[in-house]
C-alpha cells in the first residue's frame, strides 16, 4: 500500500468517488457528529487536524464501463474512479458539511475565493458541456437507495425517478446529518463560515491508502470498518454474503444474481427498519429473531442443561455461529471425505445462501409490521392487542415473546389463530406483573423461545403450540399458593398497589373502557404522556 497525506481539496482533484455495495451506508449519529464539529471549531487557526485513514480501490474498466453517467468525465477528462474500502463516514460527513455550507451561502458570497459554482463542480457533481446531464464526484452506486436520496434530498437535485419510496436507517442519518450541520451554521457569522469551509477543506488532513491487487478488499473492508463506530452483525453479515457469492463455484450469472438478491435484501431491510421515523428498528435485534426462526432448531438443543446455555449465551453466540462457523470460505463448497473418499457434505453453496437471504428479506415486513401494527395490514383486533402488548413491555422489541410472534405470523394468515395467539400473550404479560418473581410462573422465556422453535421447524403445528399456551395459562391460574402470594404481595406496605408495575396498563386500560362506554368517546389520555408523569407518588 501507498500511504499520503492529504486535504479534501487534493483527494478531490481528478478523481470521483463510490462506496460499494459491500460498504453499510452512512451511520454516524448526533455523537460522532458533535465530536466532528468540535474538532472543527477548536482547531486553531494555521494547524491542522489528523481526521483518519481513506482507503480507496481502483475500479476496474469492466465496471465503470457500466457507469453511463460517468464516462464523460472518466474517459474525457481523465478523472480517476476510486471505491472508499474505508473511511466513508468521515469523508461523507465532510460532504455533507460542505453542502450545508452552500445552503447556508445563499447570497452566493465567495467563500476562501472560491465560488459557490466552483465549490459545487469540485465537490458535488460536473455537467458535460453545462447541459443537463451530471456526473456526482461523490456518492453511491445507483442500485443503492442512498443513491437517490443523496442526490435528491441532501445536493437537492431533481431525479428522473418517480415515487420514490427509498428511505432507510442510512438516509435518514444522512438528512439527520445535513440538518445537524445546517442548523449550527445559521447560529455563525459568514466569516466564521468562511472559516469552517476553509478548515474542512484544507486543514482536516486524511491517511491516504490506495489498495494493491493482491490484497482482498472484503477482508479488508471487515478488518478496518471495525474502528470508529463498530459495524453491525447485520452490516457484516451483508460484506460477508457478498464476499462468498464472489467465490462460488458457479455460472457467472448465477453469482451475479446473488449478489443482487443480497444487495436487494439488505435494501428491503434497511428500508422497512427505518420506515418508520419516529420508531427506527435496531438492525440486531432483527438479526437475532430470524436467527431464532431460521437456524433455532439446529442450534438450541432440547437437552435442558444444553438449551438453557445457549439461550443465555446466545446474543454473543449467534454472531459467531452465522460469520464463524456457518458462512465461511471453508465451508464454501469444500468436500470432506472419509477414508473410503466419499465427499461427506457441501455446508454452504449457492441454494443454501440465495434461501437464507430470501428469508432475510421476507421476514423484515413481518417484523417491521407487527412491532408498527398501525402502520399495516392487520385486522383492528390485531392491532389493538399488540398496542396493548406494547403498553406491557415498553421494550418489546427486546422481548422473547416477540419471536413467537413473527414466526407466528410468518406461518399463519387466519385472523382468529393470531388473535388467540396475541390474547394467550397479553393475559401472561399481564399476569407476570403481579407477581413478584417472574421465576415462580410455569412458564418463563425459555418456553416462548421453544414454542418458536418448534414451529418455524414444523415440529409444531399452530393448533399444538396454541394448546401449549392454553395449558401454561391454565396451569398457572390453577396454582393456589401463586395466587394467595399475590394478594400477600398487594396488602404488604412495601409493595402496595402504587408500587405494582403494572398500575399504568391498568389505569390506562380501564380509562380506555370508560371512553368506549361514554357519550362522546373523546379520547382524553395519551399513552405516550400518561407513561411519563408523575401524578402519584408511595407516601411511606
């Protein structure tokens, strides 16, 4: 590798920019920005500022061949095309910057002698003979939904896409990121604008490493992308995919259909995961449930001692089960034999990771509809149970129940069997907030995670694992000491009906009952609100 020193105004001479579709999308947050402009504001004047490392991989004529918007200044004017291994998030978030600059520059002042038009041409995109047509010096590849974001909603270009509905996890940091930066400027004077323009493109200094041939840059993307802020399993797991479709031993168009169907997977995920805006999904907490539904019967055992060590261990374990144990080069259409050299088993091939994804994908809407039930399809019945189920667990999402409930709804459509399915659940979430030890009830975690097992695997159909809940609830309510331990419970003076975690749901509920029953049905109590006040208090 070659190592430089360099600003953005000599990174950005002559060159033009993709991240690829192995990379995660723009991920920083209001933390690493705040630390960013901070750097920025306290760097004195004349110094200059070590930012971090930019690794780039030239990119092949066979590819950019394809990039039609980009040949012009390729092939005409000699730019060179370069894919960022590393260091994205730092020299995104400059972009960004840079942008808001110009916003904020709406007398289109010069800015360090620098026109706006000449800023834009140098860092954001060059016209072909001034006309309509625009080659973006930095971005994303086109089949990417960051692509068009980028270029619509961050250098506000028009798109010659319509109905557009792209948004993901990704574009929303990156429209977070924008606003951050915008909305810091507009507390500046011009000079001191001036100032951060010319810090950021002359004094924030990157390592710069152009990658040699011989290095693999998939490899290379999961080594270094492991400093700042930390990838994902998910975000591994889609390098990592992609990596071995570039390794199968395979027709081309076969691999390369892979690798679209990960590429379209993974757009499905972050998509539905930040559709919703005000309740943003958490990438690994998806991950995990599908680990449930999909490997759990190869991976929980029903040997209790053995079961119940994975399953408390399991949020570290499955990371290295899917990226250690299960898709890895070795397993790749490697042939073990046995002494009479007989191949013994293929663990990984083209099928078994084109079925994985496939489900990957699938699974997602289910997950992102019932955790936002009025955002779908579901009946109203539905809908108002997983709200009230939600009332229960305030982080349901974290919740084993929850993954009983995606296979649930992955394997059954009858609106009556999810209906029992979801009251089964409410009535045990409820029934566990009074009582003082969870452990004291028949049944615990562990049996909504087997129950979800068993029934992703067909082991269990919906009827028997109906029936299994309808006997743990009875059981429990037939338990004569659990409920006189209750009622010990909410007569003593320590715990008490104001300490009762379930005083909330309750009261809410029973305020909900009442607005049915009245004239008006006005509704005068907001969840959202009511969970957060204090409007009583223990008196002791």
């Amino acid at each position: 590798m070659k190592a430089n020193l360099l600003n953005i105004n000599k990174i950005f001479t002559d060159r033009i920019f993709r991240i690829p579709d192995y990379q995660r999308g723009y991920a920083w947050t209001n933390k690493q920005l705040k630390d960013f402009w901070n750097d920025l504001r306290q760097l004195e004047s004349g110094k200059n500022h070590y930012v971090g490392v930019l690794t780039l991989e030239d990119v092949s004529e066979s590819v950019y061949s394809n990039w039609n918007d980009d040949l012009w200044i390729i092939e005409s004017k000699s730019f060179s095309p370069y894919y960022i291994v590393d260091g994205q998030q730092r020299l995104t978030t400059s972009i960004l910057l840079l942008q808001a600059i110009l916003e904020f520059n709406k007398d289109n002042r010069k800015l360090n002698y620098s026109t706006p038009a000449e800023i834009k041409k140098r860092f954001i995109f060059d016209s072909k003979d001034d006309g309509i047509s625009r080659s973006y010096i930095f971005g994303y590849e086109k089949d990417n939904p960051s692509y068009e974001f980028l270029k619509t909603k961050i250098f506000n270009e028009k798109s010659d896409f319509e109905n557009l509905d792209q948004d993901t996890i990704y574009t929303l940091n990156l429209l977070n990121a924008k606003s951050f930066f915008i909305e810091r400027l507009t507390k500046l004077s011009f000079e001191e604008v001036e100032d951060i323009f010319k810090k950021i493109t002359q004094n924030f200094l990157f390592n710069i490493y152009s990658m040699s041939d011989d290095i693999d840059v998939y490899i290379t993307f999961e080594t270094m992308n492991n400093r700042g802020k930390q990838l994902s399993i998910l975000e591994l797991l889609k390098n990592r995919l992609i990596f071995l479709s570039t390794k199968l031993k395979c027709d081309t168009s076969d691999s390369k259909k892979l690798r679209h169907s990960i590429n379209e997977a993974w757009k499905s995920v972050y998509h539905y995961l930040g559709k919703n805006k005000e309740h943003v999904l958490d990438d690994d907490t998806f991950l995990l449930n599908h680990f449930f539904y999909y490997f759990g019967d190869k991976v929980l055992s029903n040997d209790e001692e053995r079961f119940g060590y994975y399953h408390r261990n399991l949020r570290g374990l499955y990371q290295s089960y899917l990226l250690e144990n299960l898709f890895t080069i070795s397993n790749l259409g490697i042939e073990v034999y046995d002494g009479a050299k007989k191949p013994l088993n293929l663990n990984v091939d083209l099928n078994v990771i084109y079925k994985y994804v496939q489900s990957i994908k699938s699974s997602v809407q289910t997950w992102f509809d019932i955790l936002n039930p009025r955002l779908s399809d579901f009946s109203l019945r539905e809908i108002r149970i997983l709200e009230r189920i939600y009332r229960l667990e305030r982080k349901a999402e974290n919740e084993m129940f929850l993954i009983l409930v995606m296979v649930f709804y992955e394997k059954v459509t009858d609106e009556e069997d999810r209906v029992k399915l979801l009251t089964y659940i409410e009535n045990m979430l409820f029934f566990s907030t009074l009582v003082e030890y969870r452990w004291r009830l028949d049944w615990d975690t562990d049996d909504f995670l087997r129950l979800s097992i068993k029934l992703a695997s067909g082991e269990l159909n919906k009827d028997q694992v109906l029936n299994n809940l309808h006997s743990m609830w009875i059981e429990t309510l037939s338990d004569q000491d659990l409920m006189l331990g209750i009622i010990k419970n909410f007569n003593s003076y320590s715990r008490g009906f104001y300490s009762w975690d379930g005083i909330r749901y309750f009261l809410y509920e029973y305020e909900d009952h009442l607005r049915k029953t009245s004239k008006t049905k006005r509704e005068k109590l907001n969840w959202n609100s009511f969970q957060e006040e204090d409007d009583f208090e223990v008196i002791k």
